[in-house]
C-alpha cells in the first residue's frame, strides 16, 4: 500500500481562508461576459490565488510540497474555529470559480475547471460527517507524524541554524493541538461517535513508544546529536538547551497526557462494533467515502461483487502456476508453502534492501520500451524506521520535494522480517517505486503548466490505481521470470481485489473483524500478522482501500479498448504518456481524454 505524509498532512488540515472585497453597492452597467481566453486567464489566476492562501493557512502542507515559508508555523487545526475557516474557505473559493464559469473552456483549462468545482463541492458534501470527532486512531496517528518531523527523518529541514528555530517555534505550539484533540474526542465521545476499541488499543503502545524520561532519548533529540559541521559553538550551545527545554516541559507532558487521555478515559468509552455504519449517519458516510476513494457513482454491493469475481478469476491464475512449479497440493496448501518456506525469507536487513537495490538497474533497463514520459526528481530506497515500523505498511512512497533538496522516497519495511517475503519483492518495488507511484506522483509535480492545486493534489483512485496497473507490466520490464515472483504479482492484485469483498463487507454487509481475518487467511498467502494489520487498516479508514482495484481495472480496460481499436497504431508508449501526463485525474476524466486519444490516433 501507499500511505504518503503528504496524504495525512492533507487529512488534517486541507484548505485555506480567504476574504472576499466588499461589495461595491455603487450603481453601473452589467459587465460584458468574459471571452474563453479572457475566463481562463482569470481562472489561472484564483487557482494560484488559492494555492497560495492554502499554504498560508495549512503550514504543515506546504513543509510537505517542500516550501519553507511556514516552517515555523502550525495552525490548531483541531480547534473549531480552523474548521469553520475551512467551510468558509471551500463555499468561498467555489463561488468564485462558478462565477467565472467554464464556458468556452478547452482542454486543460477546462480540466483544471471540473477538477476544482468537483473537489470542492466533494468538500462541501462532506462537511456533514463529523470526522473531526474520531481524529485519532492506529493508522492516522498525528502524534506519529509530529514525531517523524521533529525527528528530521520526513519533511521538516534541518539544515540551517534558521531551521532549528523554526522547529522550535512549530513545536512549541503542539500542546494546545492535542488539547483541542482530545476536546474533540470528548464531544465525539457525548456524541457516540467514537472509534473502535480493537484500534484504540493499538494507539497507546504507540504513544508510548515515543514517550522518555530523558530529552536526548527522544526521537526529538536527533537534530541535536547531528548538527550541522558548520554551526558555531554558541548556536549549538543554545539550541542544545532550547531542545532540551523544549522536549522536557512541552513535548513529553503533552504525550503524557494524551496517553493517560486514550488509556484512562477515551479507551473505556470506545465501541465494540467495527463498521462505520455503525456511528450515526454511517451509512452515507460510508457511501460518501465510496464515492470519494473510487471516483465513481458504484455503490458497495455493486463492489462486492466485482471483488468476488476478481477474487475467482486471480484464484484461476494461481493454479495456473501452482502446476508450472509442479506442487501437488491445494490452493490452501500452497500459501501455506509460500508463507513458511524459509528459501523465501531475507537472511537479514541489508540483504533485503541490496534486492531491491538490484531491481532498481534492472527494470531501468527496459524502462525506455514502455515509457517516453518520465520524471526527473531523483529516487531512494530507505528502511522503514524503527519506531513506525510495527505500524508500517509492507511498502510506501513519499515524493520528492518541489525544490529538489528531498528526492523521492521508496520505504521498504523490515520489521518482523520473516514475512517479507522475496516473492513479494517484484511487485511491490514495481508498485511503489519504477513505474509505480514515483513515475506518477514526482512526474505530475513537474507538470510546471499546471495549476499547483492539481500538481501537488491527486485521485486516490488513479494514483493508487496507476501503482496497481505498473505491477501488472513486470514482464514487459524484464521481471517475474521466476513463477514464484510472477505468484507474488497475483497474490499483491489478489490482495486488492480482496480489499473489495472486505471493506464492503465490513461497512455495509455486517461482516466482523474475525470474519474479515479468517477470509484474508482462507483466500490468499497471507500471515495472521498482516491479515490483523490490513483488516484494522480498512476498519480505520473505511473506503480508501477500494481505490486500487478501481482504478486499475479502469487503466487496463482503457488499455484493452486502445488496442482493440487502434491495432497496429497502438503505441504502448503513447499510451501510457496519456495517462501521466495531465497528472491525477477522476476516472470518468481519465476515460474521456484516453477516447479523445484514441480518435486522434485514428485519424
């Protein structure tokens, strides 16, 4: 899976406020409507306009995108009066886009038009459910990001004497949001709506985690035990005691408290029940998050079954490889060997990240022969580190800054070697790294003509449905020649197919956390370590892992009707060139422009 930091910064804190000019109430003539090139200059201009206001409100999002304006800056974003700027911003800025119109509009321009009243009026649809009342759980955990920046191991620099006092003056300002936090769980708490015990009770360890009785050993010390060769002795010697007072009388009682928070108050009042339909108004909640996650107007059951029958079709394909490598057992038998062969196994750290190191030149190689389009940021592979880790996905990518200083990042997670399995190691670098999620994310922030709020944003769908599809190219790009690899690719798209049956079956069929394991168990090479984990990813963030499988099933099918209609004018390049290049896109958006390609290369 991909979860960026981008992706939570933007979870907790989206948007801008902005004023408008007061009405001049003086007499005069209607204006004359703007000309098409006259509206979409206009339109250029709000949309910059309104990029600029949303850095300014949301810091955290610009530190991400690698602006370093507000890096001493973090809003409450928790506190009510964030939220009502926030419904304030997205009515304010929609209006103005309306009023401007799309008439006359033309390719991008018109693109960048439907994207951002779509987003908008999405925002404004799900103002009604109260998220903000259940801000915390094992998978969005703010306390985890915090820690990550002030660890200098994500986004937040620390590079210049400047940088560390901007941490100290973003840092200081932590305790009052999780004091706004917690007062929010309390209403939800009066409310009923709360989150479910089974996931609550993974937050504490994790809070715990970052809680010592010594400053230096925080995660926050790091920055001081490596600063900079060129600080003087004086810098280093007050920013030494700043951290350290920082640390000891702000940051660790806010932990503090939050800790005693979940584990005295908050846990007890948790629910036993699992799905989000459970809470008030969870039934459209979930349909809403359906809709927002897929980019379409499916419903869950309709889901449900397209995930059975993808489910049917990927089990066929095992088969199929269960006989070329002349095992002589059951499906249930075969994961079983997979899952605990030890000539599956990593023998240690190192020598997992060195395979993925190798793949890296390999596929590389053959890149040229699918891709004319590709980014220039640079790329990575890192460990995930220690104290996220036990959380962590198998797999996630971060994309590299916009002023070129962080290069993309492609994290492979170590924990619990044992089950990272060599045969896995194919797909999910192809996923999240060549042609996956780098090629998708760091190549849309290059895309200089369009506007920031569509280079920096994106469709969970297409993004993780593009990841989904790059899987699917091993064999064009040179890989999955051992069939036990090529098992690895059905068991990462099986995985995702699964995700349809469960998270639905979750949120709107009244399956249980058990049923939902022993299914994940019963269908695929999974261990009960990740089957726990996934199954309390979908319960924390219900509807997300649905995009997959969505949008990957809507790229191949545009892939197929290319072929089918262009025949030996299909340029596979090409194809892929359209879909990139106007960066992350609703599917209906993705389909429309793919037939306008298809025409044109007809002609």
């Amino acid at each position: 899976m991909t979860l960026r930091p981008l992706a939570l910064a933007l979870a907790l804190a989206l948007s801008a406020c902005a004023t408008t000019p007061a009405a001049d109430t003086t007499a005069a003539a209607p204006a004359a409507a703007p000309q098409p090139g006259e509206r979409a200059a206009q339109l250029s201009q709000l949309y910059a306009d309104y990029w600029e206001a949303s850095l300014a409100l949301n810091p955290l999002n610009a530190t991400f995108v690698g602006d370093p304006r507000y890096n001493d800056q973090m809003p409450d974003f928790f506190a009510a009066e964030f939220r009502a700027k926030e419904a304030a911003f997205n009515r304010e800025w929609l209006g103005r886009a309306q009023a401007i119109g799309s008439d006359g509009l033309q390719g991008q321009d018109l693109l960048s038009y439907q994207i951002f009243v779509r987003d908008l009026e999405a925002s404004i649809e799900g103002e009604r459910f109260p998220d903000w009342q259940q801000p915390l759980n094992q998978f969005y955990n703010v306390t985890g990001l915090f820690a990550q920046l002030g660890s200098g191991s994500s986004a937040q620099p620390f590079k210049t004497v400047q940088d560390y006092d901007n941490w100290l003056r973003r840092a200081g300002q932590f305790p009052a949001l999780m004091r706004s936090m917690q007062a929010n769980m309390r209403t939800g708490m009066a409310n009923g709506v709360v989150q479910p015990k089974v996931l609550m009770a993974k937050v504490v360890p994790q809070i715990d985690a970052l809680i010592k009785d010594k400053p230096e050993d925080t995660l926050f010390w790091r920055p001081v035990a490596e600063f900079p060769a060129d600080f003087s002795e004086a810098d280093k010697t007050r920013l030494t005691a700043a951290y350290r007072e920082l640390i000891a009388t702000q940051l660790m009682p806010a932990y503090r408290e939050l800790r005693r928070f979940v584990n005295d108050e908050y846990l007890p009042a948790a629910r036993d029940t699992v799905s989000l339909s459970a809470l008030p108004d969870g039934e459209a909640w979930y349909a809403y998050r359906v809709r927002q996650s897929t980019t379409t107007d499916m419903s869950p059951a309709q889901i449900h079954d397209i995930g059975l029958a993808e489910v049917a079709r990927i089990h066929g394909e095992m088969d199929a490889v269960m006989k070329q490598v002349g095992f002589t057992g059951n499906r249930a038998q075969f994961f079983e060997f997979v899952t605990k062969d030890k000539r599956f196994e990593f023998g240690s750290e190192d020598e997992l990240l060195v395979a993925y190191r190798a793949l890296e030149a390999k596929i590389n190689e053959r890149v040229p022969e699918l891709f004319s389009l590709t980014p220039k940021a640079p790329f990575e592979i890192r460990p995930v580190e220690a104290f996220r880790a036990q959380s962590a996905a198998g797999g996630s990518y971060m994309r590299p800054s916009e002023d070129g200083t962080r290069p993309g990042i492609f994290y492979v997670n170590t924990y619990d070697l044992p089950t990272r399995k060599r045969w896995d190691s194919e797909s999910l670098y192809l996923h999240e790294a060549i042609p996956g999620h780098h090629f998708q994310l760091a190549l849309q922030q290059e895309l200089g003509e369009l506007p920031k709020f569509r280079r920096f944003g994106g469709e969970t769908a297409f993004a993780e449905g593009w990841g989904l599809y790059a899987e699917s190219l091993g064999k064009e790009l040179g890989v999955y020649t051992d069939p036990y690899q090529y098992f690895g690719r059905l068991q990462a798209e099986l995985w995702r197919a699964i995700r349809l049956v469960v998270d639905t079956g979750l949120h709107s069929k009244g399956w249980s956390r058990e049923q939902v394991i022993e299914y994940m168990l019963a269908n695929s090479a999974t261990s009960q370590t990740e089957a726990v984990a996934e199954t309390e990813r979908y319960i924390a963030i219900a509807g997300q892992a649905l995009a997959y499988k969505i949008g990957e099933l809507k790229i191949k099918e545009l892939r197929a009707r290319a072929e089918r209609e262009l025949g030996d004018r299909f340029d596979i390049r090409g194809f892929h060139a359209e879909v990139l290049r106007d960066g992350s896109v609703p599917l209906a958006v993705l389909e429309a422009k793919v037939d306008r390609w298809i025409a044109s290369r007809k002609n």
